[in-house]
C-alpha cells in the first residue's frame, strides 16, 4: 500500500473507514518515511491550533453578545454604534432626563425589589432575573453607571434605561414600545425613547464582561 | 425555551468559533472581526430561514462565506496579519521547538490558498467531520479530502525538519 498525503490525512482525522485505516495501520509500521510524514503532519497540526487561538473575552464579544440579544431589530443607537465604539467617545451630559408621565409604568421610575437586584447584581445577558435582564452597562458622560435593561410587569413590557446616582439605582428612560412582537417584529419609531434618551447620557462605549463583573464586585462604587 | 431564545444563546456561544473562521478566511483581525459583525446581523435579520436542529455553525459560515465573497472583500480596509502567536499552556519542556513550529506554520497557513485555508480552518481548528466541513463549503466530500492533504502536506513540508523527529523521539 503506498502511503500518500491524502491516505495519511484521513488516517489522522481517522476519516477512513475500519478496514483503511487498519490497513494504513499496517503499512506505517514498515514504512519509517511515511510515519516521519505523519508526525509532520501532526506536528502541523498542533502547531496551527496554537498559532489561531479562539478570540475571545474581549470589548468585542461583549458587544456582539449585547447585540444578538437586542433581537433582530437593534435601535438605532446601537446600530451605529456598535463596531465603532471601541474608539469612539461621545461627549454629552445629562442634568436629569424627564420620563413622559405616561410612558412610565407604575413602581419603574424607582425600581422595584426584582429589578433593583438585578441592577445590582446581575451580569448583562443572565436571564435569570424573573422576566428582568440587563443588556449592557456603560457609565454616562457624568461618570455615573448605567444600564439598559428589559423588564416585564403588569403594566407592560419594554426596555428601559436606569442609572446610579448617590441615592442608588434611578430608572431614567423607560419604553414599553420597545417589546419584540409575537411576529419579531417592532412598530414603526420603536426604541425612539430609549434612543433619545442613551444620547443624552452620552458617555463611553459599552463595558465588556470583565468590567461590568468589577463593577458588580464593586457594588458600582467607582473604581 | 423559546426557539428565539436557543437560536440567540447559540449564537452568542459561537461568536468565538466564528471570529477564528474569519480570521481564516480574510487572513486580518480587522477585517475578520467587520465580517463576524456583518455575519451576525444577517443571521439575526433571517433567522426564520435557519432550521432548528440543524447546525446554526455551518448555517453561520456559510453565511460569512457569501459576505466575504460578495461584498467585503471589494472594501477590505484593512490588512494588518494575523499575530496570533500565543503558545498557550505548555509544558515547558519543548516550548522553543514549540514556538518555532507555531511561527513557522502561521507563515505557512498565511500563504495557502483560501480553499485550504477554510477546509483547514474546519477540520483541524473547528473538529468538524469530512461530511460537515463539506457542507459548509458546498463541495463534495471527496474535495474536502483531496484539499485537507494538499494544504496539511504544504504545512508539514515546511515544518522545521526536526520537528517530526524530535516528536517521535518522546
């Protein structure tokens, strides 16, 4: 049996079926020039596993986790934001956004038992949190920590926006018009509010896994 | 779990995986890491069209694949090689041989063509079977086979000649 790239190749992946691969078997233990072969091979292998590592734990991944829960209909923040907001930094200050009255469910605009935990406590993308979840987190352009987060209550469900100021966790934005439809589909203009409202936080990019865990850790006390 | 739910979760477990395919394929971090992005926003806009059950990986690359071909490749910004030379966990012992061989074979794997890069990329990074790899690229499983050889024969060849040696001797 002659030994060629192609035999050896599938031996390695042991790709052959039973009767090849016993038969290559065979053949390798008389046949010194093809096994130095297939350690070569073998050797390339490894060394290529070790020379492309898997990319991961960075700014990137965490956005890209913060998008593909967004949905299929990312607002529009977030879709101009994202691939660019390792550099960029938008300058911004916001003296206290006013939610519309009626856009604010009942026992939101300071959050309850449920959702102040999860605020404190819980990684963006647990979905632990009973029907409450944070997306991502970001501190403000006035140094204060926020987070985008979705929550569910019996006055509606939505997305919305809190920040911690000294008197702890504050829901500054709140949008019900934001919820995906059974369909996967949002109405016209959803998000708008949240939208609005993220730009006039202004502030940095949003925080990777690394350090929102500190921050947690921190009890969101600055660094 | 609702489908939407396990179609995300899948998603974002494979963003790693993903990223390295396209680094395979566009050959810069950069460039790999716009067309994830890309790749990602697609999947999302026609998840409807993925099948639950089937591979979302190989949906995924498939989908990059096209992306690349059709459009990012035309607009490549940037260029920058791969460094990916981070030898990660090892013993100790033969970590110089080691390092060389790494070297020695991004170099290599740099300079092969695109189709054994991919099949590269899949069988021996990924650990996807003949048949999978296959339907990734859309190609029979014959060709994965003959690609595989050419591209691991290249890279064995221009493996330091002792390595093999040195290997065996262990």
């Amino acid at each position: 049996m002659e030994l060629n790239d192609e035999l050896l190749s599938a031996y390695l992946d042991n790709a052959l079926d039973e009767d090849q691969q016993a038969a290559v078997s065979a053949a390798l233990a008389t046949d010194a020039g093809a096994r130095l072969r297939l350690e070569r091979m073998q050797a390339a292998d490894r060394a290529l596993r070790a020379s492309l590592p898997l990319p991961q734990g960075d700014k990137f991944e965490a956005m890209m986790t913060a998008r593909i829960q967004m949905g299929r209909s990312a607002p529009r923040w977030q879709r101009t934001v994202l691939p660019w907001a390792l550099a960029a930094s938008v300058a911004g200050l916001v003296a206290g956004y006013m939610l519309p009255r009626e856009q604010s469910p009942a026992g939101l605009s300071a959050p309850d038992a449920v959702l102040a935990r999860v605020l404190d406590e819980a990684p963006s993308g647990d979905v632990a949190g009973q029907g409450t979840s944070v997306v991502l987190s970001f501190q403000a352009g006035d140094g204060r920590y926020c987070r985008l987060f979705r929550a569910a209550r019996d006055a509606g469900s939505g997305e919305g926006l809190a920040c911690r100021g000294t008197a702890g966790w504050q829901v500054v934005a709140w949008d019900a018009t934001t919820t995906t439809s059974t369909e996967g589909f949002r109405a016209a203009g959803a998000g708008m509010l949240i939208d609005g409202a993220m730009s006039e936080l202004g502030g940095r990019p949003a925080m990777d896994a690394g350090e929102e865990v500190a921050a947690i850790k921190r009890g969101w006390s600055k660094p | 779990m609702s489908t939407n739910t396990a179609f995300s979760q899948q998603l974002v477990e494979l963003i790693p995986r993903l990223r390295r395919f396209a680094r395979s394929l566009t050959r810069s971090a950069a460039d790999a890491d716009d067309l994830t992005q890309a790749a990602i926003e697609r999947a999302l806009v026609h998840q409807a069209s993925w099948k639950p059950g089937t591979r979302l990986d190989s949906w995924v690359y498939r989908i990059a694949q096209n992306l690349w071909r059709d459009d990012l490749r035309a607009h490549r910004r940037r260029a920058e090689p791969l460094d990916g030379l981070e030898v990660a966990g090892e013993d100790g012992r033969d970590s110089f041989v080691r390092l060389i061989e790494v070297g020695e074979v991004a170099d290599s794997f740099q300079g092969l063509p695109e189709e054994q890069r991919l099949v590269l990329s899949l069988v021996v990074l990924d650990g996807l079977s003949y048949q999978e790899a296959a339907n990734v690229l859309e190609v029979p499983v014959g060709t994965v086979m003959s690609r595989l050889a050419r591209a691991r024969g290249r890279l064995a060849a221009q493996m330091p000649a002792s390595a093999g040696r040195l290997r065996a001797a262990k």
